[in-house]
C-alpha cells in the first residue's frame, strides 16, 4: 500500500489527528487534517476533540501545542527538527534585556523555545503582530528574536520605542533584491509576495509583506492576478497551488527551502502513528508562565 494511503487509513482507524504547518513537504500536507501557520494551528489545536495530535512543525510550534493542550499527547515525529531563529536567543538573553528596559513590554515571535516564551509578556505571529501591538498600550517594547520582522511591526507604529534582539531566519534573511528581480523579468505581471522574516532592503520590491496566511488572503483579494511570486519557504508554494489551481506560482531564485521543517517525512509520520511517538513535555513550571503569554496572543489576536 502506498504510504499516503497507509498513514491515512492507520490515523482513521487510531483517530489520531495530524496538524501540519505550511511549510511541510507536499505528502506531509497532503496527509494532515489541518494546515495553517502557527497562530492557526495554535487556535485549532484548543479546539481539537481528539486525545491525541501529530504536530509536523518545529519543535517550537509542538511545545506551543503542549502548553495549550497540556491533557492531550502530543506527538513530534522528529524531536530534534528545530526552527533555526529559535536557537538564536536563550532566556538569559531575554532576562538581560528586561534588565535594561525593566519598562518595556516584552513581546516574542513565536518562534522561541517555551523557556524564552516564560520571560515574555505576550508571544506574537507574523499574523498576529500588528493587530496585538495595536492593542497593548506600552509605549516601549523589546521585540525578540526576529530582527526583520522586529523591524517591520515597528515601521507600523511610529509612536512607540522598540528594542530589538539580532536573531533572524536563515531561510528569509537571505533573500536579496536580485532573487526577486530575476523571476519578474520572467514574469513582469506577477506580483510579489515576501514574509516579514525578509530583510527590509527586499520590501520596495514587494506588493506585500506578510505572514504566509497573510499570503493567502493576499491572493484571495487579487482576483484578477493570475502569476505571484512567493517569498517564503517553497512548501508555501504547494499550499498556494492547492488552495489556488488556476494561478501561478513562483518561487523566488533563491532557493528557500527550511531544512528544520523538511526533516518530517512520510516516514517519520508512519511511525509516529505506529508507535505513537514522541510526546512532547514540557516541565509545568514553565508551561505555566509561556501559557499566559500565547494565550495573551489568542486573546488579542482576534
Ligand atoms: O507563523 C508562522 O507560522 C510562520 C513561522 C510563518 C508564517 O508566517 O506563517
Ligand atoms: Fe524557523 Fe526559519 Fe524554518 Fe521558520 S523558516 S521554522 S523561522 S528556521
């Protein structure tokens, strides 16, 4: 039996539920009940009446599932596939700062291990961001780790004073005009969509910077534009293709591929289900204090 079609009977039978991000590979998507970015998985994941979830996402997006659904197994297929920003900052680093801003409001990208989310006041997405900082009325806040996206939240609020940790993602911080320039040439209609984890010196050559579901939203407002060309990680790609059939899609020439997020395979997935592994804990002592944080974020987000 072809190993599509084994996962999907083994999960029916366990009712067992898979949550994919969309950057997963393309038979990792096509066997999981829910795609979406993380602030969506984040929602579905309370919403879930199953006892037990495959997360195929990095680790950080598996331990957010803990913490929300801490009753439920939660199972990781690779433990050790990590999200390369969430290595760049440690508590102490977090601890460091609040030191020298002690007024500042600390918000944290979501990608961050659930030991740094424990020093944070409230955990934001590249969705999430503006809406949540619109809202919450500190005047100075320290932003971690993501320097770019850091950067771009800050260019929507002018009024307010914001310190920023030098972490980025070794997928998005590469992306160079050049990478996009070369695929309009080709493609002089389409138009360009790049994530907030891209470097500010690429942003004039977008339509729009955003999170991946921002991208879809994107496409669904532009009827009339057939071909994009997409800024993100590829397996951004297949969800828009699925999602949109009669459009085109491009990537960009530089490869943009998250290796972290690719070491889940079909494989990986079959013996999840199979033997059930590996859950995923996280110690409640700082589950409790990363939980206020993300459930701060589902709260203003919506
Ligand atoms: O928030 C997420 O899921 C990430 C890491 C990217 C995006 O914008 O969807
Ligand atoms: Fe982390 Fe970058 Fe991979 Fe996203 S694309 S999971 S930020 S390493």
């Amino acid at each position: 039996m072809p190993i599509k079609d084994e996962i999907l009977k083994l999960k029916k039978e366990k009712d067992i539920i898979i949550v994919a991000h969309n950057y997963q590979s393309p038979i990792v998507q096509d066997v999981a009940d829910f795609l979406g970015d993380s602030l969506a998985l984040a929602r579905k994941i309370t919403e879930i009446p199953q006892e037990k979830i495959i997360f195929a996402g990095v680790r950080f997006m598996a331990e957010t599932a803990k913490i929300l659904a801490p009753e439920k197994t939660i199972l990781h297929p690779v433990p050790m596939a990590g999200c390369g920003m969430a290595w760049t900052i440690e508590p102490q680093d977090v601890k460091r700062l609040k030191a020298q801003h002690p007024d500042a409001l600390v918000a944290c990208y979501i990608n961050t291990t659930a030991a740094v989310k424990a020093e944070c006041d409230v955990v934001v997405t590249s969705a999430s961001a503006l809406k949540i900082i619109e809202k919450v009325d500190a005047k100075k806040i320290i932003f971690l780790p993501d320097r770019n996206l850091g950067r771009w939240v800050a260019k929507h609020f002018p009024d307010k004073e914001f310190i920023f940790h030098d972490g980025f993602c070794y997928v998005h911080n590469y992306l160079r005009p050049e990478d996009i320039l070369d695929v309009k040439k080709k493609h002089p209609e389409a138009h360009v969509m790049v994530h907030a984890e891209t470097p500010p010196e690429v942003w004039k050559y977008a339509d729009v910077v955003t999170s991946t579901s921002g991208m879809v939203k994107y496409v669904e407002a532009h009827p009339d534009v057939k071909e994009f060309i997409v800024g993100t990680d590829v397996g951004m790609i297949y969800r828009l293709k699925t999602l949109f059939p009669d459009k085109e899609f491009y990537a960009v020439k530089r490869p943009m591929i998250c290796k972290n997020m690719k070491a889940i395979t079909a494989e990986d997935i079959l013996r999840s289900l199979k033997e059930e592994i590996y859950p995923v804990h996280v110690p409640e002592h700082i589950a409790k204090k990363a939980r206020a944080g993300i459930e701060k974020m589902l709260e203003l987000s919506h």
